[in-house]
C-alpha cells in the first residue's frame, strides 16, 4: 500500500516594510505601553497593542483603508503573519471599540512612547519647531439637535473652519504639532475654527510634563506665536523662544525708523550666509542673498514690574525683494486695467450715478489688491451724464510700500552671546522642519479626510496616525544620524542607484514596498515563514537602524 504523501503549499505574500515598522515599535515598547494602558482587553488571542499594530502598518504602506476594510487588507499583505493576529480579528466592531478605548487615554499613551524614543532614539531636545494645521471630515458631524459632535477633553468638536487643504464647506479640527527634526514629540487635536494663539504655551507645557527638556531648549514658531501674553509668557517662564513679528503699526514704524537709520549710516546691514540645500548646486551668483539688521525691543510688563529685551531681528532677502516688486508691479497693472475698465462703462448700463460709479471703482481697486496705489478724481453729473475718471499712482505709498520690499521681522528674547542676528535668520529657516511633518501626516500617511462619524474613535485614529508619524521619523532621524556617526552614505535608494546624503522616511519605506515572504504549509496544522535575504539598500538601512537580523 503506497505511503501516504503530504500536502506542502507554498504562498509568497508582499509584505512591504512591515517588519521594519514591528522592531520600531518593539523598540518604543508600542504593545507594552498599549496593554498596560488598556485594561480591558478583548476575549480573543491577541490584545489591543497587537492589533494596533495594523493600523500603524497600513498607514505607513501609505494605503490607508477604512476600518470596514482593515481584515481584508491585513490578509492580502500578511500582516497577520507578521503582527501574530487573525485577519478576522480585526472587525469594525472590535478596532472601533478599540480606538475609543485609546481616545480615552491619549496623553498617557503618547507621553511614554515619547519618553521611550526621545531615551532609546536620543531625540535632541534643545532646538523645536510648533505649528498647526486643520484636518477636515467627510459627511455629516451633526446630532438631532443640528449641535456638532465631539467637545472635551481631546476629542475636538467638528464645526466649519477654513481649511489649509483648500476644501470648503467641510467640517475639522485644528491639530497641533511639536517637532524636533522632524520627530513629533507633541501633538493635540484642537476644536474646528481654532485660532493658534494658545497653542505654543499649551504644547510647550504639556511636553514638559512628558520630558525633561533642558535649559536651552529654544521654541520656533509661527507669526502667532508672537502675540503679548505669549511672550510675557515664556520670557517669565525663561523659556527662549523665536518667530516672526506681525507688521504692526509699531514694527511698520520701527522698521520705518530703521531704514532712515540705514540710510545715514547709523545703523548698517550684516550680510548673512545661509544657502538651501535646493540652492547649494547653484553657482554662488545665482544664489539668494540674505542681510540682516537688529534693534532692541522692550517688551512691557505688569507682572511683575518689569520690562523684558526682545531682539527684532530685519532680514532682507533678494528673492523675497524680487517677489514683492513683481507681486506690486502685478497689482499696478490689474488697477490700471480696472480703471480703465470702469472708464469704458461710465454712463452706460447701471454706471450712471456716483455712489455707483465709486462703489463699483472700490470693489474693483481691492479685487486688484491696488486701492492705496491710486488717487482718482470723478467728475461730472447724474443729470448729465457727463462723467469723467482720472487717476494717477500714489506716488508717497508706492515709495513707502519699496522700503518693505524683501523685508521681513523676527522676533526672540535669546541673548545675543547664545545667537548672533544671522544665526537668527537661519535657526528660523529650520522651521520648514515642522512644515515637512505636517505634509506627511497629510499625504502620504492621510489623516485626511477622515470618514469616522465619532468623534471618540476619530480621536483614538489620530493618536495611531500620529504614533505611524513618529515610527517614521525616528526612522529618518536614526538612519540620518548613524550616517553622521559613520560617514556611511546610504547607496541605491535615489533613482538610477544613486547616493543619497539625507534620505527621506518616505523614500526609505517605498524602498521595501516589494518586499515578501514565502509561507510554507505543511498539511492544515503547521506552517513556516522564510525571510529571503534582503535587497542591498534594504540591508543598509536595516544595520543603521542596528536592528537583529530577520530570521532565516
């Protein structure tokens, strides 16, 4: 009687960077951290840490699927042999509960996975970069009573706003984020329609509650951060911080003062040497250039009664000066092309009246960002119609407009001895940094739009989406540091296998798009996984992230 033969199958499953993502977050102690959190668990083989996992894995395939769809995906790119879960598991039922869950304990979550990067990824902590930017929704965020849902404590409530995203008549929230290099180290979701003045004291100090920062640790900003009770804030805090000074009445007048000061030579411009990484293949004369000229500025204070020193830092920039020249010269032309377009009409179809006629030259010198280019004179009557229209170029405002031209104002309270003017200049251009963050949480992670219709589980799904943040940027942040360590160039991830001196998250986590496994099953009941060797560029970042080889 022949032997019985068993049955071996063989099925190779695209898994993509997935194990990458898993030692990042074994690393931060992602699962730990989630569970110990999270003390109702679900009476299945795996916990809540486990299955979270997904989540941040499908984020950063940069496929994101709605929650109906997760076990199907989790399937097809076997994540489920990666993660030790059933693709079943992960119902909608089950991950919404589970993203309540989370919502509920945020801060705690996220305070200790910061703690476990900024110790195990030694995270710089001295220089950070906060902004915001909005997040809006689809569908209806309504309840019976036509009120938007959510309000409370980190789970922001849904109302109109302006949308950075350009997408109107949607509901959304604010979001917040403070970075280091890139790494988010704090990050809150704020109601719709939020303004940012409260956000940078807020964040500064909910991260002080998370880490220990040290006592030159300098914030960077945007415009409002620097409104009064900010700065008074921080400079009674002793904390340093930098940003951009609106163009008040007081800082045009200044600045006015200032020129004149340029001019006869009591005051001079300080070149400053700063060059782009888009500008360092440029030959030197085609470069920008950047000067930079500083006063002293006395911040009043009440409380206690004394005056605080601010530095309001003037740099000029020859792109800059050139983009405003040509942005004026644009408005000129678009208001003479108005008032010309008004001449033509006057006396005809509803232009014969003088409230109308001025109406309608106001709207139109606006529309043209143009009106205090021109004065005009408008002669003649409704019973005559007899009208006549000149006009001549403002010639004081257009001299005084040139003055602003390439001009910008910085503002900090750092000593001079710790930051010279133009070291101002440049700390600031790192603010791009948390641009740069704020772009990838939007695209190619895509925390919006969100679908979600509660605001709990919109919440929980943000705090994942930003945790798939920082797993990436600690991605970027180690491998740009051991090449620093090193002097290793990371070779054939640019196109054409090409070095690459700073290599981007994104780029590194495509690198392992096509990456698979082989699952072998011998019969129904036993089954390996093989790990074929990695591809060179693979390897090379797997060894900057000093991680244990797979298993073979």
């Amino acid at each position: 009687m022949p032997a019985k033969t068993e049955v071996i199958e063989y099925e190779t499953v695209v898994v993509g960077a997935a194990y990458l993502v898993k030692n990042i977050l074994h690393k931060l102690g992602f699962v730990q951290i989630i569970d110990e959190v999270l003390t109702h668990q679900p009476e299945i083989g795996a916990t809540y840490g486990q299955l979270a996992q997904v989540i941040v894995a499908n984020r950063l395939a940069f496929q994101a699927v709605p929650l109906y769809g997760l076990a199907e995906w989790a399937a097809e790119q076997g994540l489920d042999q990666v993660f030790g879960v059933e693709a079943a598991w992960l119902d909608d039922d089950r991950v919404g509960a589970m993203l309540e869950a989370l919502a509920s304990h945020q801060v705690r979550i996220w305070s200790r996975l910061v703690q476990h990067a900024v110790e195990r990824f030694k995270v710089d902590l001295t220089q950070l970069h906060n902004d915001t930017t909005s997040v809006y929704f689809e569908g209806q965020y309504e309840n019976e009573q036509g009120q938007p849902l959510g309000g409370g404590e980190r789970v922001p409530l849904l109302v109109e706003g302006y949308n950075k995203d350009g997408q109107r008549h949607k509901v959304q929230f604010v979001l917040s984020v403070l970075v280091s290099q890139r790494v988010p180290l704090w990050y809150r979701p704020w109601d719709g329609n939020q303004t940012d003045e409260a956000v940078y004291v807020a964040d500064l100090t909910a991260l002080r509650q998370a880490v220990l920062l040290p006592q030159n640790s300098l914030l960077i900003g945007d415009r409002k951060l620097c409104t009064v009770e900010t700065m008074l804030t921080f400079c009674r805090q002793g904390q340093w911080f930098l940003a951009p000074h609106p163009w008040t009445e007081t800082a045009k007048s200044v600045w006015t003062q200032t020129w004149s000061d340029l001019q006869t030579g009591q005051l001079a411009w300080t070149p400053a040497d700063y060059v782009s990484r888009n500008n360092e293949r440029k030959p030197v004369a085609q470069r920008p250039q950047y000067r930079v000229c500083e006063v002293p500025y006395r911040l009043a204070d009440a409380q206690p009664s004394a005056d605080h020193a601010l530095r309001w830092v003037f740099v000029w920039s020859s792109d800059k000066a050139e983009a405003d020249a040509r942005q004026r010269e644009q408005a000129i032309q678009a208001g003479e092309t108005a008032l010309h377009r008004v001449r033509r009409l006057l006396g005809k179809y509803d232009y014969t009246d003088r409230a109308t006629i001025e109406t309608r030259l106001t709207k139109a010198l606006q529309q043209a960002k143009a009106a205090s280019y021109f004065t005009y004179t408008l002669t003649g009557t409704a019973a005559a119609q007899d009208w006549q229209l000149h006009w001549q170029r403002c010639s004081i405002v257009l001299t005084q407009a040139e003055r602003f031209d390439g001009i910008s104002l910085l503002c900090t309270n750092v000593p001079v001895e710790q930051l010279s003017a133009g070291e101002v200049m440049r700390k600031y251009k790192q603010q791009i940094q948390v641009e740069q963050t704020i772009d990838f949480i939007k695209s190619p992670v895509q925390i919006r739009p969100m679908w979600l219709h509660s605001p709990q589980r919109l919440a929980g799904l943000t705090l994942l989406v930003m945790i798939a943040v920082l797993v990436a940027a600690l991605l970027e942040y180690q491998v740009r540091r051991r090449m620093a360590q090193t002097g290793q160039l990371l070779r054939g991830l640019r196109p054409e296998g090409r070095d690459d001196l700073y290599p981007t998250a994104k780029a590194m986590l495509k690198a392992f798009q096509y990456y698979a496994v082989v699952i072998v099953r011998f019969g129904q009941h036993h089954q390996e996984i093989h790990h074929p060797k990695l591809r060179p560029v693979q390897q090379q970042i797997w060894d900057l992230m000093q991680f244990d080889p797979l298993p073979p």
